[in-house]
C-alpha cells in the first residue's frame, strides 16, 4: 500500500477552509483514506507544533479568545491524528548534513518520510522539498488522489510482502521496540511474558513457551520428552529439514511415512505399519498452513501407549481444525516466527505449546540450559531463549494477525477461483481448436487443465492460514522460468523430500514415499501475502495459465 | 431497486451511475437465457463470488473498468463529506471560506507566531 505523508500547508488548506469546496472535499478523502484501506497515512512529527502554532494565531487573530483558539486547534489535531499516523523524527537522523538543510522543518519530513518501505508521496501544493537521493514523490492532493488509484502494475512483485506489514505496523513496532530500549531487559523481559500469556490465550492450551527459533522449539520439546538415541520419531519426509533434522540432533531415528497427495500432510493411513517397541513419537508437519489428520493421528498414538504428539505447526500458527487452534490440537505444538511466516518476527523466534504441565516444565528448564533454579542445572538443556525485542514484534504484529489471516485466505480463494476458471476457458478454447469450432466440447480434459493441478481447498472441519499457496505443474522449470520473465516470483516447498537428502538419504529409500517423491518434482508456490491484489493475482494468473508450450501436455490421451 | 447494466467482456456496467455503500456488493443479475452460450459451472462461480465476497474490495484498476474516471473521482471526493463535516463541527463559527495561502506565506505565519510566543 502507497504511504501518504502530509504537509502543514494542505493541512491547513483544510481546517482554514482555504480552497474550494472540491478541493476541501479531496483533502478530507486522502485525510481518511487509511481508514478505507487506500493508503497509509502520515504527519511528520515536527509538522505537529507548526500546525499548532499557524492555527493558533489564525484564529486569534480573527478575534477569538485565546483560551478558545487553544482548544479548538487541540481538537482539530486531535481529529487529525485519528486519521494521519504521527511519523518519528529520530534523534540520530538530526544530524550534521540535516542541519545544513536551508529549512529544518522541510529536511525533518523529507528523512522522516523516507524510513517508510513502500512507495511514499509528500502531500504539498508548492512541490519544494529537497528530496535528492531518495524515491520520494511530491504530489499536490489532485495528482494524489489520481496516482491513489493507478496501480503499480508493472512494478516488480514481491513473493512475500512484509515492507507493507512493516508500514502498517510502524508505530506499534517503534514503541514495542523502544519500550525494550528503555526498560532494558534484553532477555526475558516483560514482551516475553506478555507475547507467552496472549498466545497461550489465543491457541488454548494451558502453556505457551516461547524459543529461540521454530527448531529449537522442536527440538527442546524432543529434550523434554526424554527422547534420544535408539528412540524413533514417525515424520514426513516432505517437510523443511528442520522438522528431521531436530531427531537426528537428539540421537534418535526419524522413520518416513509418505504424504496425502491433496494436501502434502503425511498420511494418517500409513503410519501405524510403521510403528515398532522403539517409536517414542509421532511429529506430524502441517504444511502449508493447513493442519494434518490429528484426530486420527491422536487415535494412532492412544493405540499405542498414548505416544506423544508433536505438531510442527512453524507453517500452522492461526490455523483451525475441528474448532480447535493449531498448536492446541496435541500433545505439544510448536510454531515458528521466522519474518516469512504468518505471524513473523523480524529475526528468529518460535514457541511450544501445551497444556501438560510437567512437560512445560521441562520446556522451561530446557530453554535455560536446563536450570530449574539459579545455577542449578537440573537436565541437559540449551540456550534457546527468545528475546524480548523479537517478542515486541511479534506482539506489535500480532495486532493485524487475524486480519492478515482472513486477507491470506482471501487472496488463497481468489488464486483457486482465477486459476479454475481461467485453465476451464483456456481448456474449451483448445479443445475447440483442436476439434473445429462446430465440434461440441466433449469435457475431455486437454493441455492446460492437466498441466495445473490445484490442491484441494482444505475440508471443511479445517482452516488454512496459507503460508504458502501451493499447486502442482508440470515442466516445473520452464513455468517457473516464463513466471520469472513476466516478473512473478514463485517458489519450491520443497524440491526434494527428506529422504533424498544427502544427509539423510540413507534412513529411508526415495521408493518407498512415492507420493512425496513426485510432489517434490511438480510443486510450486505463488506469491502469497496478505497485500496482494486482485489485479496483481490476475496478472500472476494470467503468466500461469498462458504458458502455452511449455505446459502443453505432450502426449495425447486419446490417441 | 432494478438497474439496467451491459455486460461486457466479464463485467457489468451500470446504465445509471450509482453510489453504493458498500464496496464490493453482491447483486444478482438476471440472464436471459436465450443468451446462455453453455451452462456455467456453477462450483466455480460460487468460488469466484466468494472469493470476491471474502476478498473485501475490489481492487480500483480492475473495477475502473465498471465505472469511468470521473465518476471514480467524484466518488472518492465524496468519501471525504465526513471527514469535512467533522472538522466544521469542531471549528463552529470558525468555520468560513479564507483566501489561499501559499506554503511561503505560512511559514511567515509561523515565524510571527514563535515570535509573538517568545517576545
Ligand atoms: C515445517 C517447518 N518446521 C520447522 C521450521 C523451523 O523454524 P525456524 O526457521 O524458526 O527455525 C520451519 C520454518 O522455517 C518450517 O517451515
């Protein structure tokens, strides 16, 4: 979203009424255009007291009493900052080259202006900022209103978009973070405390402790559970390594159970065949964001001897299966806010959930180099604390994460409603021209539909919180290629299946999950984030779907 | 009410310029059917609608189409009315026309206004 940073002049064109009345009309629209989700917008802190003091003496010199004067200006700054976010002017940004500006004030908006991530316009009528050497706008509030609406169509798109995320969150992120600054409790501090109680609050379980990482969550939870070498862990091969990697670091076995094609899950059907006397735990992965079977993986794991459950739900977080929240939904669930994720930091963090009090317990101690009082190291642990800066992060971003989840969701709808439609009426078209225009469409499937395979919208007793939107093509490398040239960025999750690793090949043959060997070969993700636009996904739709040669099929099935 | 709309090329034009509340808004059209070239699948435009229920607003380029420039304008004029009114309602009988001033001629407001305030 385009950032908007007002100067005093036009805001005073408004509360002087010194325009006409379009023109007041226009001002008043870009004034509450946040509020309509078009743009963010901002007065530069050093523009507050010149409002105050121009306004001031306006009125008192039109003869109002000067008490009277005073609070009328406090009530339109009020009014202004409901709508306009005040932007900081930093201490260490006054610095020698600022002050050798002609004006001040101008040289303070220009730098304060610029901290902003997205594309940013200063509002002003006289367009007499110095704004040499950055990629700021000057736009008087017509053009404003205008360029509001043109769309960056060709710009280049972003795979994930967290420079939109840091600008709507900018206030709530520097007063998070120079809260840390000024109580100065680096490490667990009081965002840890408070980060710990809201997401606890908000899964459900009774414990949520927060790690260093997603890894570390996972793998203080396998310390917790006491598992170690000769101890096997039932997992998916079709995962981030660190899901695996965690088991082999304890000393134990990950045992590869393959994948549900439909949704890149491991397949709840196929894990008891593999249970054996040394499975000590079963790690189901819930990729994509989307939760596995629980239920019947819970009822697998009661079977035999009530095995722990851990979800790796680092992709998950926000997610919803039978009512429940992910995380919430086993024995212990463990997140990631890796900055990518949907409730990201903006370095390295993670969290354990649970609700069994003696293994929150351990979780604790574990996270301290397993110290249950001071210096007393009662277990081996390590030291996977999150820290209380990342916290205030994640905490300020925790503020539009349900928001953020419905636009995922959203925008998940809007890829599977363009892409059907878009490869239905491209499949008519070729089947058509393949049989001439009087021939009547048969509903045999030709190139395009085969050549894109949608994953099936979750089921209905589950919610995907879409930290990536994924689908199946084939001629993966030459789809990707066309996508890159028409500027849309795509990703693999994943390009090779664990037990094709090199550092883990030898623990399961490729053969042996087959379904997770040819996903490997054909999945790839969409740009996802919750600010893409309809327009942008049309246009990533519209490079998908026309790759015509080279996701033809080659063979035909009639034939 | 019933408005008369041209479909064109995917999407509906109003005969009648309209300002709606509510953006985007779920309408139901009817179709003669004498113009239906092959049935629909229906799964798929349930999809679509809802993902442009869901999807909140329709983003301006795509809906420019649907309305023209001008009426785009005026519309995002009208959305300031509010805002207007509430900044009247605090300035009372403060509230009057003024001549334009030029961003010059404020700062020299400014420069009296400290000076007044330190003098
Ligand atoms: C499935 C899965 N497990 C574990 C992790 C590890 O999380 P982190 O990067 O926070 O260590 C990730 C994230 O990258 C992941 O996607």
């Amino acid at each position: 979203m385009k950032n908007l940073v007002f100067d005093v002049n036009v805001v005073l064109d408004l509360w002087l009424e010194r325009q006409p009345e379009d023109r007041l009309l226009d001002i008043a629209a870009l004034v509450s255009s946040r509020q309509r989700g078009d743009a963010f917008t901002w007065i530069a802190s050093p523009s507050l007291h010149v409002l105050q003091s121009v306004a001031n003496r306006q009125f008192k010199r039109e003869g109002m009493e000067p008490t009277q004067a005073k609070k009328t200006v406090k009530q339109l700054l009020l009014n202004l900052l409901d709508n306009l976010q005040p932007l900081s002017a930093f201490g260490f940004d006054q610095d020698r080259t600022l002050l050798l500006h002609d004006d001040l004030e101008d040289a303070q908006i220009v730098k304060a202006a610029s901290a902003l991530q997205g594309e940013t316009a200063i509002l002003t009528n006289d367009k007499g900022y110095d704004t040499a050497g950055t990629s700021l706008l000057q736009l008087s509030p017509s053009e404003a209103v205008v360029w509001l609406r043109e769309q960056a169509a060709e710009a280049p798109m972003a795979f994930i978009d967290l420079k939109t995320q840091q600008d709507a969150l900018r206030p709530q992120l520097e007063q998070g973070i120079h809260r840390v600054l000024h109580h100065g409790q680096y490490i667990l501090g009081p965002e840890v405390t408070e980060l710990e109680q809201r997401l606890a609050a908000y899964t459900g379980a009774q414990h949520c402790i927060t790690a260093a990482s997603g890894t570390d969550a996972l793998l203080i939870s396998l310390m917790a559970l006491g598992i170690g070498p000769g101890d096997e862990v039932i997992t998916t091969p079709f995962t981030f390594v660190a899901t695996v990697e965690v088991i082999v670091l304890v000393g134990a076995t990950p045992v590869f159970v393959d994948i549900e094609p439909g949704t890149c899950n491991i397949n709840a059907a196929l894990i008891e065949a593999k249970i054996s006397d040394n499975t000590k735990a079963i790690m189901p992965v819930s990729l994509y964001g989307q939760p596995a079977d629980m239920d019947e993986i819970n009822a697998i794991a009661a079977r035999h001897g009530n095995l722990p459950v851990i979800e790796d739900a680092a992709q998950s977080f926000g997610a919803e299966y039978k009512g429940h929240k992910s995380c919430n939904l086993s024995t212990i669930g463990c997140t990631s806010f890796f900055p990518s994720k949907p409730l990201g930091g903006y370095g390295d963090g993670g969290a354990i959930f649970t609700s069994d009090d003696a293994l929150a317990q351990a979780c604790r101690e574990i996270r301290v180099h397993g110290q249950s009082a001071r210096y007393i190291h009662g277990r081996i642990g390590i030291g996977g604390r999150m820290d209380s800066l990342q916290c205030a992060v994640v905490l300020a971003n925790l503020e539009r994460f349900e928001q953020d989840i419905a636009q995922r969701q959203a925008v998940a709808r809007r890829y599977h409603a363009l892409i059907e439609r878009k490869t239905e009426a491209k499949t008519r078209v070729e089947t058509q021209e393949e049989r001439g225009p009087d021939q009547v469409f048969s509903g045999r499937k030709a190139a395009t539909a085969e050549a894109i395979t949608l994953l099936p919208w979750p089921a209905p007793d589950r919610t995907s919180v879409f930290a990536q939107y994924s689908l199946r093509v084939q001629h993966r490398d030459a789809v990707q290629a066309k996508l890159k040239a028409a500027g849309v960025p795509t990703a693999v999750h994943y390009p090779m299946p664990m037990n094709q690793q090199p550092a883990y090949a030898h623990l399961c043959c490729p053969e042996c999950t087959p379904v997770a060997a040819a996903t490997a070969e054909q999945i790839m993700s969409l740009p996802m984030h919750p600010h893409l636009t309809e327009v942008e996904q049309r246009r990533i739709v519209d490079a998908l779907v026309d790759t015509e040669g080279t996701t033809r099929l080659e063979t035909d099935e009639e034939s | 009410m019933q408005v008369e709309a041209i479909y064109r090329q995917g999407r509906l034009e109003f005969l009648t310029p309209l300002r709606l509340k509510q953006d985007p808004l779920r309408v139901v059209v009817e179709v003669p059917d004498e113009a239906l070239d092959e049935a629909l699948d229906e799964a798929l435009d349930e999809a679509l609608d809802e993902a442009l229920d869901k999807g909140g607003r329709i983003d301006t380029a795509s809906a420019s189409s649907m309305t023209s420039d001008a009426e785009d304008a005026e519309a995002f004029r009208q959305a300031g009315a509010p805002t207007l009114s509430a900044i009247r309602q605090l300035l009372g009988p403060l509230s009057r026309a003024r001549p334009v001033a030029s961003p010059a001629e404020d700062k020299a407001a400014l420069t009296e206004a400290l000076a007044d305030k330190y003098s």
